[in-house]
C-alpha cells in the first residue's frame, strides 16, 4: 500500500513538474509600425520562441496613435503590455522598468546603447530601461518626377523653406495638384523648422520657456501657407487635438510634389511607390539660424507592471543583441541604434531599389547639421508637452477657429498646464 502511495505521489510530482514546464511566461508587446516592421519583428520573434519555449511573446500590432493616446491612460492605471514601443519616452519614463537587476551583460547594454538611455529614463536616473530600435532623423522628401516634368529645378543644398516652398508651389500649379507640400501633423515634425528659425523651448531652469519669435515666425509662415493652400490643408484640420496624422499617403498618391516627414518613411515609400515615379529625400531646409533636422526614434522599454520580468528581460536581451538588431535594421532600412553596427558602416540593407541607398546616405551625411538644441529635445522632461500644445493650437489656427496670437497663447498656457499638474 505504501508503495501504491509512493508511486501515486512520484507520478503526481511529476505531473506537476510537466504542467509548470508547460506553463510558459507569456510576455506581451504593443507594437507600432510606420513601414515593415512589425513584419519583421514577428519574424524575430518566432525564432526567439522556437530557442526558448518557456516564454511565449504576444506581439501586438497597434495604430500609432494607440500608442500614443491610449497608452499612457493603461500605464496611469498601473496595467499595461510588458514591453511596448513608443516615441513617448522620456515623459512616461516614471512607467518604465529598471531591467539592470534581469539582463544577462549589462556592460553591453551601457556600451551599444547608452548614448540614449537618458531618452528612456527619469533625470538622474541610471536604470536601464529599453533601448531604440532605431535611431531617425527628420527630413524631406521630393517628387523628382513632378519637378522633372514641370521643368522646375529641384532646390539644392542649403536651399531655405521659402525657397523649397516657392519650387514645389510652382510644381503643384503646372501639375495641377491639391497642394505644394505638406508636414505631418506632429509637433516634434515642427520642432526642426522651429529651431532652424530661432526657436529654444528650454527656460535657463530647464523647464520650458514661453514660445519665443522661432516659433512664431516658423509657425506663422506655415500658417500662412495654408491659408494660401500650398501646405495641404487636410492633414491639420482633419484631426483635432494632439492627434498624430502622416502626409505619407498624400505624397504616395502624387498630390504633393514636397514631403516633410524623416527616415523611417524611407521603407514605406519604397515599398508603396514603387516605380510609379522617382523621388529622393532632400535633407531639412534651412531657416535663419540652421539646416538642423529633429532626432528621435522609436524606444522598445519594459513596462513596471509585468508580472514577468525576468522573461521580460530575456526578450530584451534578445531583441538587442548585435546580430538582431542587425538584422532588423537591414531589413527595416533603418539608421542603426546599436552603436556597433554604426561604427562598423558594413550595413547590407535589404532593398533592390536604388532610391533607398540614396536616401538613406542624405539622411546619414545630415546628421551633421543637428543643432545642440535639436540633440537636447529628446532627453528633455517636457518634450511631450511643448510637441502636444504645439501641434494642438497649431492645427486651430490652420482650421480658423484660434487666431495667431490667440494659438500662441494657449500654447504656453497649455505648458504651463501640463507642468502645473505634473508636480501636484
């Protein structure tokens, strides 16, 4: 009878070790992407899941704008994914997870991604939190086949926004298209031509100033251009608030000869244009002060609230390491984020079309340009709440419903908004 007991008590020890092997730690990540890689992403993935059965990773495949709207909402109820990309870094960085104590070599992370870990982490802070997938610079794009066959010559370098403006208008009208240009309705798209134009967001307390005349003689002319209809109205009145909405589809289609967007449309165009006309990317133009573009990126960060984050930081560790990222970066046609593979410069990206090699190297030789307050911004607490008011007021003052210096106004009020309910 003992024996019976024993063996009966052995085959359940054993059941139970089976169904806890079984029972792999589910990690969950909230996913956007602006061309192919959430594609490639899933297939990352799945070799990570075949190599440790273990864990099993959700990959959720949001809007852009899911991220950015409803996340933080999830993350102020302390629920959230596991891992999540968003731009929105540094403002809800309080939400992030210090993986130091979980990650297999830590002097690897400090050494390929510390030059950004700041964008990822509260001031003073040292944790480890995530890392950028990518590293983006913003940009414009131009429709070499529009301006060919109006018979304007395409700006070169140096050339300002008004002069950009004055060609690609001069398209639009032999075209017969809707509009000349158009800016993503985003304040950090803003932000370059604000700076090359004067602008300084960052009081001498670090915390923000009130707009200055940067902003307000950059947002003015564009202001203006859309009142004149060569910036394409519908992309700023066609949302309401903060609300993120690209131009991409506008320049695929050719309604405008003249794109401000950055790197990471590179693969979208590429893949969605095709051979239906050349384009190239032609740099940021100038204002008064600079030819600066925006940095930025998108960040993969540990959310605070997993229940796993030891399985947690195996999938970073993964998704970071150099031969992965390599890979994604080859076939995203990204800038790289992983210091190694910037300073090697032996990318083989994964393109047969030429226009993509040539982009991608004026974006490269751009990064030259940046401006020391374009490289602050991005680190910087308040970021989000000077791109939010901008873009916001901005887009009233497009739609009629606010004056110039009615939009101005409320931007600043706006801030101080933001600030003021950040510290109670």
């Amino acid at each position: 009878m003992k024996r019976a007991c024993l063996r009966t008590s052995v085959a359940a020890a054993a059941l139970m070790m089976a169904s806890a092997a079984l029972a792999a730690d589910e990690v969950r990540i909230m996913w956007y992407s602006d061309g192919n890689e959430g594609q490639v992403m899933a297939d990352l993935l799945k070799r990570f899941e075949d190599q440790n059965p273990d864990i099993t990773v959700v990959l959720d495949n949001v809007s852009y704008q899911v991220v950015t709207e409803q996340l933080p909402i999830t993350l102020e109820a302390g629920k959230g994914p596991d891992i999540a990309r968003t731009t929105n870094l540094k403002a809800l960085s309080q939400h992030w997870l210090d993986l130091t104590p979980y990650l297999a070599d830590t002097a690897y992370w400090h050494q390929n991604y510390g030059a950004q870990a700041d964008w990822l982490r509260p001031d003073g802070s040292q944790a480890i939190t995530g890392f950028m997938t990518q590293i983006t610079l913003t940009g414009a794009f131009a429709n070499k086949t529009l301006f060919e066959q109006a018979g304007v010559a395409l700006p070169g370098a140096g050339a300002t926004w008004d002069q950009w403006v004055e060609a690609a208008s001069a398209v639009a009208q032999s075209q017969q298209l809707p509009a000349a240009f158009s800016l993503d309705r985003s304040g950090h798209r803003l932000s370059g031509p604000n700076i090359n134009h004067g602008a300084n967001y960052i009081a001498a307390d670090g915390f923000p100033a009130p707009v200055d005349e940067g902003v307000k003689a950059f947002i003015g002319k564009l202001v203006g251009w859309t009142e004149s209809g060569q910036n394409l109205k519908d992309v700023w009145v066609s949302a309401a608030g903060a609300s993120y909405r690209t131009a991409s589809e506008d320049f695929i289609n050719a309604q405008i000869p003249l794109y401000f967007s950055g790197s990471w449309q590179i693969s979208n165009l590429s893949g969605k244009i095709g051979d239906m006309f050349d384009w190239i990317a032609v740099g940021n133009p100038c204002g008064p002060k600079a030819c600066s573009g925006m940095p930025g990126g998108a960040g993969l960060v540990a959310v605070k609230y997993t229940e796993h984050p030891e399985a947690v930081a195996k999938v970073m560790d993964y998704l970071a390491s150099e031969p992965v990222m390599r890979e994604f970066t080859e076939r995203t046609l990204f800038i790289p984020s992983n210091a190694a593979l910037r300073a090697a410069g032996d990318l083989t990206y994964q393109s047969e079309d030429p226009q993509v090699q040539a982009a991608l190297a004026v974006f490269n030789e751009d990064v030259k340009n940046l401006t020391p307050e374009a490289n602050t911004l991005p680190a910087w607490k308040w970021s989000a709440a000077y791109y939010t008011a901008l873009v916001t007021r901005t887009g009233q003052a497009m739609a009629g419903e606010l004056s110039l210096d009615e939009a101005f106004s409320r931007m600043d009020s706006d801030v101080a908004e933001q600030v003021a309910q950040a510290q109670k």
